[in-house]
C-alpha cells in the first residue's frame, strides 16, 4: 500500500468534506515509511486514522527537522533495509525536503489543512 501527501481545504459548495489542493507534483511513500516520516516529524504516525491535520503546524514541523538534521555521508551506508536506510542517511533529508514544498506550495495556493490518503 502507498500513501500520497494531500494539501486541503474546505469548500463549502463540495460534496466531500475535504478537496486536496492541486500542486504541480505528488509525493507518496509507502504506508511503512510514511509512519516513519510522521513520527520523525514528531506528528501522529497514524495517518489512516486522523483527520485533516492544519497545514502551518506540518511546515513548522519539516523546517524543525530539516534545521536540527545534519546531512549525513552516504557513501559509508552498509544497510540493506530501506527502512534502515530512511532513517540513516539523507533519504529522510530529501523526502522531509519534498513535503515541506508540497506544503508550502498547497499553502500558497489556499490549502488550510493536509492528509495522507
């Protein structure tokens, strides 16, 4: 299974309580890794079961990681886990990196809010 990074809103006139905001690209991990980000991220790994979440306290929590996370060396990696691997080298930098664009693009484009689905 997969899960992909929705910006959303509310609008009023649509029949689903939540429409994600379009932006130009979409990220999506697996469900596995996609816990792995959001409790990184100091945020409810249980994406399946949350409700939209507000999208201002998502950026502060990916610029908190990107600013404390020093970029690490990837050529000593020895791991054979992707697992592993995400939370070891600059994969975690880079993924954390695409979200925080997703947001703040979704943000400027009138996203209030977001979801893993």
């Amino acid at each position: 299974m997969s899960a992909t990074f929705y910006p959303a809103k509310r609008t009023p006139t649509s029949r689903y309580p939540w429409d994600f905001v379009e932006i130009p690209y979409e990220v999506n991990f697996s469900n596995s890794n996609t816990r792995i980000i959001l409790e990184k991220l100091g945020l409810d790994p249980n994406f399946e079961e949350s409700d939209p979440q507000p999208i201002g306290d998502f950026i502060v929590a990916c610029q908190r990681f990107i600013g404390g996370t020093p970029y690490p060396d990837d050529k000593n990696l020895s791991a054979s886990s992707y697992e592993i691997q995400l939370t070891v080298t600059g994969v975690m930098l880079r993924k954390v990196a695409m979200l925080l664009a997703a947001a703040t693009m979704g943000r400027e484009l009138g996203a209030t809010h977001w979801y893993f689905a």
